[in-house]
C-alpha cells in the first residue's frame, strides 16, 4: 500500500486534470486550420494531412512507453518529461510556417497523450480508495472534454487572430504547468524493479507505426495501394518476432499474460470502438453543418458555428463525469460501462434522423457526447482493478492508445465514406446526406460491440479500486 499524500486531494486533481484537458485541446487545435494550411505553409493538402498523422504516430508510440518509465522511474518525473516535449512542440509550432517545422513540432506534441494516463496513475498512488474512482473518472473525461473544446477555441483563434496564436497560448499553459506540477503533485512512492525492455519498446513502436500509418493514410494510398500493403505486410511480419520476445523476457515491455486477462482484454477493445464512435460524432458535425444549403440537407454554417455545436457535448462531458464517477462507485464501472454504450446507441439512432437541424444536431451531437464521457469515466478504474500497482501507468497507457487507435481509424473510415458518396449540386460536390448517416450507422454499431463487449467483461457487483498484490519488488521513487 502506498502511502497517501497530504496534499490536498481536490488540488492535486485539479492540476493534473488541467494538464488533460490542455494535452487533449492540443491534440486538436489544428483541425479548424487544415483547410487554409496549403496555402498558408506553400504545400499541398497531402503534406499538410501529416500535421494530425505525425501527433498520432508518436502519441501510439510514446504513450505505451513513457507508462512503462513512468512504472519504473517515476510518475511525476515522467510527467513533466512529456509536458516539456509538447511546450517543444508548441514553440516549434508558433515561431514557424515551414511544414517541415510544423510537422516536427506536432510530432513533438503527441508525446504528451501520455500525460491522461500518467495522471490516472498518480491518482490512484495518492488518493485514499473511496476518493479514487470519481478522480479517475474526471482525469479519463479530460480527453473528451479537451477535444471538445479544442475545435471551437480553434476556430475562434483561426477567425479572428493569426494561426500562431493558438500554440503560444499551448506554449504558456504548458510552461506554467511544468512550473506548477511539481509544486503540488507529489512523486510516487513506489515503482516496479528491474531494467527497460528497449527491444521491446522498439518492436512495439514499430508494430504501432506501421499499422496506424496504413491506417491513416490508406484512404489517402489506396487500401489495396503498394505501400499500404506493404506497412500491413511488415507488421504482420514483425508481431510475432515482438511477441515471442516479450513472453521469453524476464522484464518485457508488455506483460501479455495480464493483458490478455478478460477484464483487461475486453475493456481495450471496449475502449478502441468508443474512441471510434466519439472521433466519429466530432469528425461530421464539423463537417456536415458547413456543407452549402444547395446540397438539400447542408446549413451553410460557418466554420465558428460549427465549432460551436461541439462546445455544448464538451461542457456537458465535464459535468458528466463526477456522476458516472458515483454510478461506479454504486454498481461498478462494468456497469457504467454498459449504461455508456446504451446511450452511445441511442445518440447515433438519433443522429440518423436530425442531420437537417442545427438544434437537432446539437443535441443529438451532446447525447453522443454524454455516452462517450460516462464510458471515459469508467474504462480507467476497469483497468486498475485488474492489473498491479506496479502496472497501472503502462496499463492505463494502453488503454488510452487503444482509443487512440480508435479515433485513427474513425478517420480512415470517415473519410473513405464521405469521399465515396458524393453529389454535385450547383457545380458544387459534397457528400451526400445518405455519406453522413451511413458514418452514423457504423459508429452505431461499432457502439453495439462495444456492448457486447463490455458484458463479455467478468462481473462484479462492487468494484473497490484497490492496489492489487504483485511479485514485482516496489521500492522508493528515489532508489532510482
């Protein structure tokens, strides 16, 4: 059992929750922008795509790792290692127009998606048991909220302020950040023994670079294109090789035999298709409110309007996340978990039928929202009731990629749908509405297995968030 900080617990949450929502904003801020950044850096809309493919590249990559260190090394000191890469980035991002520079600084910037599950784990060291689930359940919420408040903050800047502005402000909220974690956030009392699997890490980080890249780019390649086959090929090639390795080392980079648990097991896949069906709801309203009325279903809105339509899903995901938090702690996060999925269900049926409103849209665009933030509360505390004290940082890590992994593939797929289905009207081709709702209809059902796959999860009718027993020798953060 660690010993608990005397920190106040509601401080000690508020800052890392902080660096959440502003790791989670960053992630998204350039989305608003990609329209205009051809033009913008003198390069073609292909090169400018590499601006969101390069953040998720290296966040699929630093993620798991940056947990692993975090277990052994230090959580805080991890931490504030990925905070200093995005302020990197950031400043990279701002001082420059050069594509190369911008999409150096953003690759800079993934690294910090390891900070929500770094500070899951910090949480779970520090806080007492009762107080742990309704912690972790708001630091898990921070990526939904962030990335819901990213898209309409960056529209307003992209309006109304030159593009830099909004890495500045990164920049800042980052420096102030690494200036205040260490005041507040005390570092672990513990951490697992032994050394950093590094060929693990390696086979691991080229295993996710080569599948996410596929992925991401085979709308853009060709699905059946050499190359995309040729990166699915080599890590099909790769996997086994990673695989036997790990299970043949004493200290692997993943512990398979814990991770293929049922409870750890079903709650990643769990988590990949709610990342897939909360990237989905972003992804179309931003687009679908700003296609031309001449379509028959488009407003016409403009690109602050439709950043506004996510602002309402956003605020109503943070206010979400406390209640889910209780609703754990009363029947358990499985059971959260299903609630999450039912309502996931039901916002895309609804999607189906309001895509010809802007009121509609909105609401039925927060209902996904409210799903995606109760299945964000509960997958964490899942997750650190099955694996070991000594785990919870590269296994919350995981978690947390799997719904990155998710969201990658939302794109691809949103973007094989909408490029298929189209229409011209008045010399102008879009997508057409049936585009939109046949994206509805699969985030549906991608919503349906998670279903079934959260009722695959063994039950338990009270889920206490306790650190698990381990063989593994825990000593003091500063043996180091």
């Amino acid at each position: 059992m660690t010993t608990r900080s005397a920190r106040s617990p509601r401080i000690i949450l508020a800052t890392l929750a902080s660096c959440g929502i502003l790791m989670s904003v960053m992630q998204t801020i350039v989305v608003p922008l990609l329209p205009r950044l051809p033009e913008l850096t003198n390069s073609t809309p292909a090169t400018v795509s590499w601006l969101l493919t390069v953040t998720l590249l290296t966040g699929a990559v630093f993620t798991p790792l940056l947990g692993r260190l975090g277990d052994m090394y230090g959580k805080r000191r991890v931490l504030l290692v990925a905070i200093s890469l995005m302020i990197l980035g950031s400043l990279l991002c701002a001082t420059s127009s050069q594509i190369s520079v911008l999409i150096t600084g953003r690759a800079f910037q993934g690294a910090a998606i390891a900070v929500v599950p770094l500070g899951i784990s910090i949480l779970r060291d520090e806080l007492e048991p009762k107080r742990v689930i309704g912690a972790i359940a708001t630091m898990s919420a921070t990526m939904g909220v962030g990335a819901a408040l990213g898209i309409p903050a960056a529209t307003v800047v992209v309006e109304y302020s030159d593009w830099h502005t909004m890495f500045w402000a990164c920049a800042a909220l980052g420096i102030c950040a690494l200036v205040v974690v260490p005041m507040i956030v005390p570092e672990s009392p513990m951490h697992s023994s032994g050394r950093f699997d590094v060929l693990g890490a390696l086979g691991l980080s080229a295993i996710l670079s080569l599948v996410l890249l596929a992925v991401s780019k085979g709308s853009e390649w060709g699905w059946l294109s050499a190359p995309t086959l040729g990166l699915v090929a080599a890590a099909v090639a790769v996997t086994p090789i990673w695989v036997k390795h790990q299970l043949r080392c004493d200290e692997p980079m993943v512990r398979l035999h814990l991770f293929v648990r049922p409870a750890v097991l079903f709650t990643n896949l769990a988590a990949l298709l709610t990342g897939f069906a909360f990237y989905a709801n972003s992804l179309s309203t931003a687009q679908l409110v700003q296609e031309p009325v001449s379509t028959g279903y488009g407003l016409g809105a403009s690109i602050i309007v439709s950043g506004l339509c996510l602002l309402p899903g956003g605020v109503l995901m943070a206010t979400l996340s406390p209640v889910s938090a209780r609703i754990s702690a009363a029947r358990g996060p499985r059971f959260t978990l299903i609630i999450a999925a039912l309502i996931l269900i039901g916002g895309y049926a609804l999607r189906l039928f309001t895509s010809q409103s802007l009121a509609a849209i909105v609401f039925s665009t927060a209902v996904v929202a409210a799903g995606t933030a109760v299945a964000y509360s509960a997958l964490p505390a899942l997750i650190m009731h099955a694996v070991p004290v000594t785990e919870t940082a590269a296994a919350n890590g995981l978690n947390t990629l799997m719904r990155a992994i998710g969201q990658a593939v939302c794109s691809a797929v949103v973007a094989t749908v909408l490029a298929s289905l189209v229409a011209t009207h008045e010399g102008v081709t879009a997508p057409t509405l049936g585009a939109y709702q046949t994206v509805f209809v699969i985030a549906g059902l991608g919503a349906v297995a998670a279903l079934i796959l959260t009722l695959l999860i063994p039950s338990k009718k009270h889920v206490v968030v306790e650190p698990v027993e381990t063989t593994e020798v825990l000593e003091p953060a500063g043996a180091v």
